[in-house]
C-alpha cells in the first residue's frame, strides 16, 4: 500500500447553529485560531446562531443552564439544571463566564468577529434563517459579507484541503 503524503489544511469553513454563549465562543475560537494560522476562513451563522451577529443580540448572549450536562458549580459539583429556570441563576452563570472569559483575554462577540475579519475570516448569514426569524441586512453586524442559502455557502467550501465544522 502506498503512503500518501499528507497536505495541510488550507480552509476552515464553520457552521454556528446555537446561540449559546459557550457555542459561539467555541465557533469564534476555532475560527480565529484558523486564521492565526494562516488557513482561509469562513463563519456561517445559522438559526440561533444568528444571534451572535444581530446587532441587538450580539453582545447579550448568556450561557445555557437548563439542560447543559457539561455545566459545574465552583468546585467541580455538577450543577443542578432545575437551577436554571430559577430567576437571575442564567444571568449569573453567564456573567461569571464572561468574567472567566475576560480573565482569560477573551474578547467579547463583537471585538472577537471583529479580530477574525481583521485577519481576513468572513462572516455569511444563513437566507433561510434570517427570512424565518423576521431579519432584515441592517440588523445584522455591519461586516457580515452576505446573507446566502446554505448551498452557496457549500460551494465556497469546496476544495480537497477544506474542512466543515458545524458546532
């Protein structure tokens, strides 16, 4: 059997489907860290996701506590999701997430996106959820490129060096 050589990863074309805090944080994580490496970038903002680029969404989005397996109290204890629906517990996880987050260094959505266009990452809009959820362009963060079906966003994937990620 002949060994193929490996060739580097030359695109990165990510799908964000969740409005979540940790799920557009992880998209934009994984987007920047693309274009810090030098690989062509492309972010596709889909259902929920689309909050994380309207504008009167971007910078609100708050950490998901009911129904989040994955999610600890101080201390590693998981944390109960019937917590969740108990008034301000969302709002308090979520601003002691962005308090780690900024610890950290994590910038926030908007100064986030705007680090991926700065190094070359664009960012599209899915056409069929924007037409579901009532948006308009203007809505939506001024450097989104365009708003497209998904196929289109598909097409500009293609490539045998390219990977598809949908988180």
């Amino acid at each position: 059997m002949e060994k193929t050589e490996k060739k580097p990863l030359q695109k990165v074309c990510i799908i964000c489907a969740k409005g979540a805090l940790e799920d557009v944080m992880a998209a934009l994580v994984m987007a920047n860290g693309a274009v810090m490496e030098g690989m062509e970038a492309k972010l596709f903002f889909t259902f929920f996701g689309l909050d994380a680029i309207t504008k009167k969404q971007m910078n609100s989005l708050h950490t998901a506590t009911v129904g989040n397996p994955a999610m600890r109290m101080p201390g590693g204890l998981p944390f109960p999701s019937l917590l969740g629906v108990l008034p301000g517990v969302e709002a308090g996880v979520s601003a002691m997430m962005k308090s780690g987050m900024a610890k950290l260094d994590i910038p926030p959505v908007g100064e986030f996106l705007e680090m991926f266009t700065a190094g070359g990452g664009e960012v599209f809009a899915c056409k069929l959820a924007v037409e579901m959820f009532g948006l308009k362009k203007e809505d939506l963060w001024d450097d989104v490129v365009d708003i497209i079906t998904v196929g289109k966003f598909y097409e500009m994937c293609d490539g045998d060096r390219t990977q598809i990620i949908f988180t």
